[in-house]
C-alpha cells in the first residue's frame, strides 16, 4: 500500500485535475508561497521594512499586534498600500491571549482589522477564539470587508487537528489556517496528511511551529497549504522556527518544490548549527536538480527512521549522535559502514529499503592523500566516536600506524582493539615522543565546537594543551569541528607552524561524497566549499559584533 505522503499526492498545488477551492474575488488565483511577516516598533518603521521587502515579496502580513498603538499606523498603510497596487496584504491584529502581542479586546482587535482593510489590506487574520467571543454575524460583516483568515495556534503540540477543523468549519472564513507545536519530526507528517486530506474543499494554510516544523515550512505547501508564513530577517520571526524569506527562496527554493522534488535531510540532536542545509541545496541548485535539502532535529532514532519512510525521505546525513545507533535500522550497509560500525549517509532505494554508506572516511582520506602518503604514516586520532572510527578505520585501511587517543580510556581502547590500532592516554604521549613523532593529529572530536544555542560558548575548549600538541611533533592538524571556522586548537597549531586541514575541507569533501551517491553525478565541490567558507565567516563576523 502506498504511503500517503508520496511525491504522486502531495502535489495538489501543482495538478490542474484537482479541484482548487475558489478563493475571494479581489485576490489572485494563485497566491504567491511566501507571506513575509512585518514587525516593527513604530508604525513608520513598520511602512520602511515593508517598502523594503515590496519588490522581492509582494505577500506581505502586517502584524499591526507589535504596534503599542495599532490604528497610528493606519493612515501610512493606506498610502503604502495605494503605491504598492501589486502588494497582497494581510492585517494580522492577535490578542496577547492568543499568542500575539495586543493587550486590547476583541472588540477592539476587529475595530482594527475593519480599518485595515479600509486601508487596503485584501485579507485580515482573526482568530478562533476571537470569532467564539463575537455575536453572531459579526464574523460574517468582518467578511464582507477582505478576506478572512481563522486562525488556530497551538503553543504545545500538534494533536486534535481534526476536531480544530471542525470547529472552525461552523464559522465563515476564505482560509482556514491551523498551526500547530512539532515536538517530534513526525508531528511534521500528521500535519501534512491533514493538509492533504482537508485542502480539497477548503483552502487552507498550515504549518507546524518549532525548530523541528521546518519540514512543514517547506513541504506543506505541496501538502495543500494555500502559502508559508516567513521572517523579513533573522531576527525578526513572529512565531518559533519561521524561516527567513530570503533563506526559504534561495536555500530551500520553496518556489520549485513541487510534486517531483526529492527530499533529503540532515539528521542529529541539535542540528540548529549544521550547514548541511546551505551546502547540500547549493549543489542541487548548480547542477539542477529537484531536490530540497532539510534540517531534521530527530530526537529519537524511531522519530527518525518512521519519519523517513513516511515523507518519504531520499537520503539522509546523519551526524551525532546517531551515527552509530542508526545501523541496526537499516536494511543493509556497504562492507566499510559494517566494519566501521558507523554510517553517516543513507540512501533510501526505489523499494523503500534503507541503505547505509560513510562518507566520512572520504572526508578524511581525501585532504591527507592530497599531502602525504598515508601508507606508514604515523597519525594521532582524538576521539572514539562516529567521526573518530571512520578515521581510525578508514586511516588503517591505506596502511597509517594509528594511535587513539580518547577522554574515555575504555571507548578509546576498545576503538583500537577493533580497528588494529594503538591505544595512547595523555600520560604516555612524553614517554612516547623519545621514540617517534606523529605526522598528522586529527580532532574527531566535538570539543571547540560551538554551542548551537550559544555561539563561541565552547570555543575557547581544546582537546590538547599547547604542551601537549607541541609533544606530537606534528606537522599536520586536521580539524573535524568546522563551527567556528577556526578553534582553539587550530589556532595554537598555526602559532606553532603546524599545516592546517580545515574542517571545512573535511566537511566539503564528505558531503561532495554524500551528493554523488545520491545523485550519482560528479559534485560541484568548489561551488560547495564556497558558500560553506562564506557561511563561516559571516557567522564569525556576526558572533564577533554581538561581544
């Protein structure tokens, strides 16, 4: 049986055999996919933002509820809404006990939208529990003004989808727009198969809030949301997890996605930081190809994995901390995944099988081979995890004398034992280095990595003293941690002479292997490590301003 979420359904938006609900006169038959939402702490910084988005988003929401004083705005709304005869505007007025922020009654929140639409605005947002505290046919009269948004938003879940329709069926409205908490990636699937199954005869707009909605803010649209809710900026987001317009045009490129896209997705616990996202949909974009590329912050590898195959998901990146825990999910690996006992790339075949691939081992192989010969090579791995075993595996593979080195003697020992390796605790490096050097130290560990929530938090960690890297004798540090662009360690190894191998170039080449499994074409690496050096350096320079 098929699942419901197959590309051939969720494409309602982009089949002209479906019947479409009609909506009000004065609207365009399509609506563009990107509503901006405006904010704004005086009404003419609110008009300033919105001239500014005009041209490149002409769907815009003025979330009027961010004023301290709504209707100060409205004369400079008219005349705004006059010069932009191409702009669709919805005025959006929400009670602080329904999620916004105006501390008015709700009679007082319709005086505002009755204006707005005199002013202009073609649609006006009113909530469901706004609608249960008017008379009956005062919905209706806000109706015969613009179109009507009833809106719903859950803070806690996504639950009762069905029995909310219901309720808002019993009152007039154009759209139908229910919004919902995903605490967990599927709740992503529950609002898309609700889109689906209600979008026939109604035209709706959902979406689920949350870092773990951003599935919903890109697919939903080929589900039958009518359009998507975005921020003008980062910074500036009117609900949790909306997405920045620029980023959902050029990153995601909403616009394309219909019912042909493929989907794939970055999967670990946080991802908040990946630039996954960035560097994967760059490559679809260069070599033109229908695919969008996600952020899935899977807090279990069952959410994960019933996520997958219900979306259904193409292929995935995996990083931590389920590059290990995800094998005994899949339906097969290649021998080098079996051996190294983790997988960081899955492929999800025609037949709906799971297959798992390390790319990782590519990543590391592949900047060290442009340099050294590996063959005899002494190397100094930190770390026993995912990173860390297609390190040491791969590395033993081509021949390297490997030493494991781990803040965890037993997992690091254990690691060694596996690979053939050698087992190195920090008290035996003196003694070791009177009898040889290492040639290159590689970090497979998180330490120096920035904190998702707290950027350059972690930076100032560092899995080696300088006294301790300088004992190495290396000449080579390999980096894995890529965020921040330059750590800690890197930076005493740089003062020291040491060649640098950026995590950066690490993650670029991985991620070209991930591209060409996928899509068995040739990646466009430079294209690649492009944006992701781009990426590193605004994050630095913005990271730095906030000090």
């Amino acid at each position: 049986m098929r699942s419901p979420l197959t590309p051939c359904k969720l494409h309602a938006d982009n089949d002209m055999s479906t019947p479409r609900p009609s909506l009000p006169r004065h609207l365009p038959l399509r609506l563009p996919r990107i509503c901006v939402a405006v904010v704004g702490t005086n009404p003419g910084e609110m008009i300033e933002k919105a001239e500014a988005l005009s041209r490149e988003n002409p769907f815009i929401e003025f979330r009027l509820d961010y004023l301290s004083k709504p209707a100060l705005i409205l004369p400079g709304l008219k005349k705004f809404l006059e010069y932009h005869s191409h702009v669709i505007a919805i005025a959006t007025c929400r009670r602080a006990a329904n999620g916004g922020k105006f501390r008015g009654t709700v009679q007082g929140e319709v005086d505002i939208l009755v204006k707005a639409a005199a002013a202009g605005c073609q649609i006006v947002d009113l909530s469901l529990e706004s609608a249960a505290k008017l008379k009956p046919g005062e919905v209706e009269k806000l109706r015969t003004k613009a179109g009507l948004i009833l809106s719903y938003h859950d803070f806690r879940g996504t639950k009762n989808l069905e029995k909310t329709f219901e309720r808002m069926q019993q009152y007039p409205a154009d759209f139908i727009k229910i919004v919902s908490t995903a605490t967990c990636l599927y709740d992503n699937v529950t609002m898309m198969k609700f889109l689906e199954h209600t979008s026939d005869n109604r035209s709706m707009v959902g979406v689920c809030m949350g870092e773990q909605g951003i599935i919903s803010r890109v697919l939903g649209v080929r589900a039958g949301s009518q359009f998507t809710f975005a921020a003008a900026t980062v910074g500036e987001e009117t609900a949790p997890g909306q997405i920045a317009a620029r980023t959902l045009r050029e990153t995601y490129r909403i616009e394309q996605v219909d019912n042909a896209t493929r989907v794939y997705g970055v999967a670990g616990d946080p991802v908040s930081h990946s630039l996954s996202p960035l560097l994967m949909n760059t490559a679809f974009r260069r070599e033109a190809i229908n695919a969008v590329y996600l952020s899935l912050h899977a807090k279990s590898i069952k959410d994960l994995i019933a996520c997958a195959r219900d979306i259904p998901l193409h292929g995935i990146s995996v990083t931590m901390p389920y590059k290990e825990e995800i094998i005994k999910h899949l339906d097969n690996t290649d021998p080098v995944t079996a051996k190294i006992g983790a997988c960081n790339t899955v492929i999800r075949s025609q037949d709906g099988k799971l297959y798992g691939f390390n790319t990782d081992v590519f990543g590391v192989l592949r900047p060290l081979e442009a340099r050294i010969a590996i063959k005899d090579a002494a190397i100094l791995v930190l770390g026993a995890g995912g990173a860390a075993r297609a390190a040491v595996f791969g590395l033993r593979e081509r021949g390297a004398n490997v030493y494991v080195m781990n803040r965890t003697a037993s997992a690091g020992q254990r690691l060694a034992k596996q690979a053939k390796a050698k087992y190195l605790g920090k008290s035996q490096l003196k003694p070791l280095m009177k009898k040889m050097q290492f040639q290159v130290v590689i970090n497979a560990t998180s330490v120096g990595m920035d904190d998702p929530g707290k950027p350059m938090k972690n930076s100032k960690d560092t899995p080696l003293s300088e006294a301790e890297l300088k004992m190495t004798g290396a000449r080579y540090l390999m980096e894995m941690v890529y965020a921040p662009a330059e750590t800690k360690l890197m930076k005493i190894a740089r003062a020291m002479g040491m060649d640098i191998i950026s995590g950066a170039e690490m993650f670029v080449h991985q991620g070209a292997r991930q591209f060409e499994i996928w899509t068995g074409k040739p990646a466009p690496a430079e294209d690649m490590h492009r944006v992701v050096v781009t990426a590193l350096a605004s994050r630095a320079a913005a990271a730095a301003g906030k000090k």
